[in-house]
C-alpha cells in the first residue's frame, strides 16, 4: 500500500488520520466538499506533518468529477471512507437528506472504486449501530439495530460493503467508532463544530466563556452517578487505527472485518464534567435537564478484537484527551474561522 484516497479528509477524524498516515510514508490524496469542514485543516496537517497531500474539492455525488480524480492520481491503493453527515437530531428531522448524502455518496464512490480497479476499502463506522445493546461492554457480533436515521445510513453502507466485498472480492475493514474526542498534541487541529451537538465540544466552549451552561441530560439512570455513561477515545488514537487497518488489508486477499475502536472503559458525564474542570481550572456551571431522546445509559467497547487484529490499543487516557482538547479550544477559541 503506498498511496491512500481519503474522503472527509479536511473533516475532525480524517484530517488527524491524514497526518498519521504521512508519518506513516503514506502517499494521501483527499477528497473533501467543505460540506462541515474548512481547507486550513489540510493546510496545517501539511505543517505538522512536513509534507504535501494532494487535494481535491470534489461532492462525492459528482461521480463524474471523482472518476476524474482516480484517473487523474493513477494507482490508488485503497479508501478510507470518512465523508458524511452525523448529526442524531438533524437526521430524525432531514432523513432523505441523510440517505441521499450517506448513502448515494457512498454508492457513487463505490461505483467509481469499481470502475478503477481500487479493491481496499476502511469505512468510518460507529457503535450507533448497536442501537441499545443488551450487554456493555459491546462485542462485534452483538445485534446489529440502529435507532436513528444517521444510523441506519451507517448501517446500510457496512451492509452494501459487506455485499460487495463478497460480490468482487474487495478487502473491507469496518471500524466502529465509539466517542472521538480530544486533539493534536500540537493545538493546531481539533474539532470544530458550529454549535456542538456532543458533550466535550460543549463542555470546552463553556470552560472558555462562549457558553453559559452544560445541561446534563438527565442523571437518573442506572449509572454509577446517575448521568450517561460512554467509552471516549482520543481522537489520535483513532486516526491511528486507520493506519493498522491499511496495514491489515496490505496483503488480505479478501472479506469483511470489523472493529469495535474504543479504550473499554466508561466515564459519566459528571466525570467528563469534573476531569474539565480540574484540567483547565475554569468554573464549568452545569444544570441538570431531562434524558435526550433516544440516547442511552451506558455504552462502551469491547475492543480485544482490534487488540488482536490490528495489533492496535488505545495510548492514551482521559487526562490526554481532555488535555488536548483544551489546548486547542484555548489556542483556537472560534475554531478554523478567522483563520487566514
Ligand atoms: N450529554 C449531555 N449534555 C450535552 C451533550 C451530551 O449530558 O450537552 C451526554 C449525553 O446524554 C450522553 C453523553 O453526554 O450521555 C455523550 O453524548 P454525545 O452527544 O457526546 O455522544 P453520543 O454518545 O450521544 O453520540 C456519539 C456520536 C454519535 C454516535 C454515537 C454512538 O455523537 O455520532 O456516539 O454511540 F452515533
């Protein structure tokens, strides 16, 4: 494997994994529509890392211009797949904009692998797909049963891989994520939501004066203190399991694989909260409200599997992740904007 087409590449998870995948020797080319991400990511991934990516602003829908892009950049080795739309709430309200982004963005990508010969595939799953579990921490082989559209659309995409891989014999690795959170040790790139839908985003912007208040959701659930319990992973970490991946597939003939890719081990959102306040030293007022629907108590990884497999575990721990994710809501306070 030498040369790696990354989809969503200037997004949170795809721009952190192009870096790795440059200090791994990985040629990386990226294509990206701005659709939830900005080109200063790539700029400074370029920085950080010392090296070039090749950069192309391409729709995934535009099959046409991203058949230009394979033919244009000759033998693309394999595809990691992050580009998507992955906001809960907004997919129960816009469904068809969710398939038809998720789902025929995807599809036309995979047409255009098809058509160029590309056969390796790593597709930006999520421990949505579990839906409720019966059991936590969640093995890969527990139900299959997502409970929103977002989740359907990651749902359907690992089934059509599934069937392709067993229809033109590609080599596909499922990774299902848990919480991404956290930031380059740099400061440099982190996530940047406009208004952030999940905990930690939040968490930091009131830490650094932009919000008032983190309304935890609920604390009367069967939970060590009664809040939401969740397996965050530092969003290093993960990038880094995309590199195992391609090494995974560098000389596995084919099939599907799948990965749960969590640390396995539970934090609540007061602990969340609490970890904040002790790593920026700044008051972070909370005020309980009612649960969010849809979500649920507890839910972390089972990840011996990628342990085994990918020769892949988490390095980093809770003060890491939050550490980082300070340094980077404190450097950058209103994200990429503003920035030249
Ligand atoms: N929470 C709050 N207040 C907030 C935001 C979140 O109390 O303002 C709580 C939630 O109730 C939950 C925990 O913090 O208990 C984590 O919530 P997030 O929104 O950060 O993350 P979720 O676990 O709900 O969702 C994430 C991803 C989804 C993915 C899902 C898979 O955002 O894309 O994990 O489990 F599908």
């Amino acid at each position: 494997m030498k040369k790696i087409l990354v989809t969503g590449g200037a997004g949170y998870i795809g721009s952190h994994t192009c870096i790795e995948l440059l200090n791994s020797g990985y040629e990386v080319v990226i294509v990206d529509d701005f659709t939830n991400s900005v080109m200063e990511p790539v700029k400074r991934l370029e920085k950080l890392a010392g090296k070039k990516v090749s950069f192309h602003e391409v729709n995934l829908l535009d099959k046409e211009a991203l058949d230009a892009v394979f033919k244009k950049e000759g033998k693309i080795d394999a595809v990691i797949h992050f580009a998507a739309l992955k906001a809960v709430g907004e997919s129960v309200a816009q469904p068809l904009m969710y398939y038809k982004n998720n789902i025929s963005g995807s599809l036309a990508l995979f047409e255009v692998m098809r058509d160029n010969d590309v056969k390796n595939v790593v597709f930006s799953s999520s421990a949505t797909v579990y839906g409720d579990p019966e059991e936590t921490p969640i093995k890969e082989d527990a139900t299959v049963h997502a409970t929103n559209p977002y989740g359907h659309t990651k749902s359907m995409m690992e089934q059509i891989l599934m069937d392709t891989s067993h229809a033109l014999g590609w080599g596909v690795i499922l990774l299902r994520y848990f919480n991404p959170v956290g930031a380059h040790e740099s400061g440099e790139i982190g996530e940047d939501p406009e208004y952030p839908n999940n905990l930690l985003p939040f968490v930091s912007q009131v830490a650094a004066g932009i919000r008032e208040h983190v309304t935890i959701f609920g604390d009367d659930y069967d939970t060590i203190d009664g809040t939401g319990v969740r397996d965050y992973i530092h969003v290093v970490d993960l990038a880094r399991a995309h590199v195992k991946s391609i090494e995974r597939l560098t000389g596995f003939d084919k099939g599907t694989l799948i990965y749960n890719i969590g640390t396995g081990t539970g934090y609540s959102v007061q602990q969340m909260v609490e970890t904040f306040r002790q790593v920026s030293g700044k008051e972070i007022k909370v005020v309980i409200g009612p649960r969010r629907p849809g979500d649920i108590a507890e839910c972390t990884a089972d990840a011996t599997l990628a342990n085994k497999e990918l020769g892949w575990s988490a390095e980093y721990g809770l003060q890491e992740m939050i550490e980082s994710a300070w340094k980077w809501q404190s450097k950058y306070p209103n994200g990429y904007r503003g920035a030249k």
